[in-house]
C-alpha cells in the first residue's frame, strides 16, 4: 500500500476521515508506504520552498499521531528517493499533453491558483502539468497494489492505471502490480467556507492540531445555509450535512439518524455540541502531537530508516525497468 500527503500545512478532518483513518487500518495487514510528497508541493509551491521544508515534519508527526506505528508501516520523502524522478521521466513520454490538460482535478487546480499560474492557466509549469505522471512514479516505485485516498485523487489513479499499462504493452514486461483506489466512507469533506473541498491550501480546514478554543471558533464560524433545521441532504444544503457527516463520523453512526437525533437543535447549539464532541475525539491525537512535537530528533530518526529501505526498494524497481526499456548499459 502506498499513499501521501503534500507538505503544505498540517493535516486537518478531510485527511482524518478521507484517508488517515483507512492507511492505519490496513497497516495491519498490509506492507506500507506512507510518502511526504515535497517534490509534488513544490510543483505550485516553488517560490516558497521554506514553507514546504517546515510542513514535512508537521505532516509527518500527523500520521504518527494519527496511529500510523513506525514498525509497521514505512514514512519517507519523496525528494530522498531520485529514482521517483527517472520513473518520471521516463512515463512523461507514455501520457499525452492534452490528457493532462483534461484531468479533472488538476483543471479545477489550475483555476483555483489563478495567481499563479494565469486567468485561463495560461502560465501553468510544465512541472504542476505533469503532477499526476509523477505521482504514478510514486506509487509504482513501491509496485504498490493499493492506495487509500480522496475522492478528488481518482483521476490521478486512473491515470496511473493507463501508465502501467501503456507501459507493460510498449516495453513487454510485467513489472507492476496494476494498482486500486480505496475510497473512505467519506472521500470528500468540504470546506469549514462551503466550498467543494477542504484543503490545506484554502484556508478553510479544522487542523488536528487545532487546539480546543480554535476548533470551537471555526466550526461556530463554520458558513450555513439560512435553514432553520438540522438535515443530512448533501446536494440540496452541502453545508449543514457536511457537519453532520463530521458529527457522524466521530460518532460512528448514520448521518440520517444523527440528523433526525438533533433536529430540533438550533444551528448554534448543534455546532458548540459537535465541537466539543470533536476536541473530545482528538484529545489521545493532540496529545501524542504534543509529545512528538518534543522530539523531532525521533520523527526525523524515523523518516530516515523509511528513506533506507525505500531506496532499497525504489532501486529494484528501476534495475527492472532500465532492463525493459534497454537503458541497463
Ligand atoms: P493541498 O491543498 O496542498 O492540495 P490537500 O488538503 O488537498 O492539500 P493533500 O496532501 O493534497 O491535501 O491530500 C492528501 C490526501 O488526503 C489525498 O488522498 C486526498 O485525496 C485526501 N484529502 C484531502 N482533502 C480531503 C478532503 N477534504 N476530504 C477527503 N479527503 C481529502
Ligand atoms: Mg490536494
């Protein structure tokens, strides 16, 4: 199993629920790699490679302290591994200019970062173009079967899919398992501000490491409809179901029933009842974040023995394919 996450904050609810939750469960039974993508934040990050330097520890002490167990599954980061960026290369010539362009969510990136890369995204980088060609070498590099993630990363999945493909029938060979998708419960948690996703990037996230007093102020300041009833009706008021689905999740029940529980509650009272109920679930996370946070010699120490054995991996993996594309001089 290989999965990750950008080093551009601290990871907040749609991680928890989208795919922290679901990479500590199958750590059990699967052989895992959990990746701090640094190269791909630089990708629309470029001009501020400090902030992305300090994120990978923040990034990497939320998977600890999410239950990912250093014995069992393994951390490391992306740039520590070169041969993710030859793999790169070499499946930058299996992918189409135009199929890039129409993935869907890099589309929906390139508007949101309009600043940077231009009104129509007339300015995007060759480099944020082709994230999702190398996001495959990510994943393939560990030959990975499967990869837990948001729903918002299913383009990039089917386009790793392709890349395996195209590649096995060009270089007749059978070096990677194809890989699957495994969506949560809850693929997508959209923003605290209504829009379609939280993300670390939009400023509209509950952050893990939030403490108390700054989750209670952003779910209060949390934007809903002008409803008066509590409902779980995603499609007709995406706002107050989204806290509902939060409310469910913590409490592992249906959002219905949990809608039909607190009906008669108002906005008000049922966003201070699930704040506290929320500070109250993160409370045994907060505090080995805490802990962690006083030893960073110890996440780095980790950090580097997932380094050693992923390069260790990532090298056969590329023996295989320099031998298949007849570059093994
Ligand atoms: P950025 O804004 O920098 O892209 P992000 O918040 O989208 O940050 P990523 O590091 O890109 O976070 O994503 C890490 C993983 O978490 C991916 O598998 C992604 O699909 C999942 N994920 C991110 N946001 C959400 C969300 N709101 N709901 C469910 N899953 C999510
Ligand atoms: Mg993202």
């Amino acid at each position: 199993m290989l999965t990750g996450d950008r080093p551009t904050g601290p990871l907040h609810l749609g991680h928890y629920f989208g795919s922290l939750q679901n990479r500590v469960a199958m750590q059990d039974d699967f052989e895992s790699y959990i990746m701090v993508a640094d190269v791909q934040a630089l990708t629309d990050n470029f001009h501020q490679p400090e902030m992305v330097r300090q994120n990978v520890l923040e990034v990497a002490m939320d998977n600890i302290s999410a239950g990912m167990d250093p014995k069992k599954s393994t951390l490391f980061i992306q740039s520590q591994i070169p041969q993710i960026a030859e793999l790169t290369v070499f499946y930058s010539n299996l992918v189409t200019v135009n199929t890039l362009k129409r993935n869907p969510t890099v589309k929906a990136e390139i508007a949101e970062k309009r600043e940077l890369f231009g009104q129509d995204g007339e300015s995007v980088t060759y480099g944020f173009l082709g994230y999702p060609v190398s996001q495959a070498a990510d994943i393939t590099i560990v030959r990975a079967h499967i990869v837990p993630v948001g729903e918002d990363q299913l383009p990039m999945i089917e386009q790793t899919r392709e890349i395996v493909e195209r590649f096995h029938r060009m270089y007749q060979c059978n070096i990677f398992p194809l890989p699957q998708s495994k969506l949560s419960n809850s693929p997508r948690i959209i923003g605290l501000d209504g829009s379609g996703k939280m993300s670390k990037s939009l400023n509209n996230a509950v952050y893990l490491k939030d403490n108390p007093e700054e989750t209670i102020e952003k779910i209060k300041g949390a934007k809903t409809d002008s409803g008066t009833t509590i409902e779980f009706n995603p499609k007709e008021r995406p706002e107050i179901s989204n806290l509902v689905l939060i409310y469910s999740l913590i409490h592992n029940q249906n959002p219905k029933d949990v809608a039909s529980e607190l009906k008669h509650n108002t906005y008000s009272e049922f966003k201070l009842k699930l704040a506290h109920d929320l500070n109250r679930h993160l409370m045994p996370f907060r505090a080995k974040r805490l802990e962690l946070e006083s030893k960073p010699h110890y996440v780095k120490e980790i950090l580097d023995m997932g380094r050693v054995k992923v390069l260790e991996k990532a090298e056969e993996t590329m023996r295989q394919v320099r031998e298949a594309m007849k570059i093994n001089y």
